[in-house]
C-alpha cells in the first residue's frame, strides 16, 4: 500500500517567514508555491517539507499508487474520504491508536 514518506506538513503563522527560515537554516530549497503554502525540498530526497498557514490535523503523507483504492481497503477508520488536491488525490485515514494518517496519490503529477 504505501510507497515512502512523500512530504511533511509544517503549520507556519507567515508562509515567507517560514521559508526564510527552512531555507536558511536546514539548508531546503523552493520547489513550488501557491497562495496557501509553499513546498520545499531536500537535497538527498524527493520528500517535501510543505508550509501552510492553516492548523492541519495531519503533519506526514504517504505515497500510494491509488487513495481511493487504499481507502478502500484500509481496516481502519477514515476521517476524511478521497478529495483532490493539485498533485492527485489525497485522504485521511486514522491508525488504532487515534493518529491521524494522510495519504496522497500523483496521479495528476508533481507540481512545476
């Protein structure tokens, strides 16, 4: 079902703020950016670190190949059913002990 760890979501009060710092301290670079966040990437991976400026219930996405398949299959509670989102498809599904899991397909392809 999961492929890797595709990005990690970092709730931030100022989008260009939180850059600055991710950049300039860890080292990240811009890959893209919208008017709700801004993903950056690592040098070793192709895992995102994604900005936004609203509180999330979830910080880590997993790579599938198909959310609405996975969903279907999943054993588990699902929070938030499949929706689109610019890359594919994404949904939240919830461990047994509470977590909440992200998951994200590419279907639509990675953003420029």
């Amino acid at each position: 079902m999961l492929r890797k760890i595709d990005c990690v979501m970092v709730t931030v009060p100022d989008l260009e703020a939180g850059a600055a710092f991710y950049t300039e301290t860890f080292g990240l670079r811009r890959l893209w950016q919208d008017e709700k966040s801004i993903g950056l990437g690592m040098a070793e991976t192709d895992a995102e670190i994604v900005l936004h400026t609203a509180l999330l219930d979830v910080s880590v996405h997993y790579l599938v190949d198909d959310v609405d398949a996975a969903v279907r299959g999943y054993p588990g509670r699902v929070r938030t059913a499949p929706f689109d989102i610019a890359v594919g498809r994404c949904a939240v599904v919830e461990d047994p002990f509470g977590n909440a899991v992200g998951i994200l397909d590419l279907r639509k392809g990675l953003r420029s």
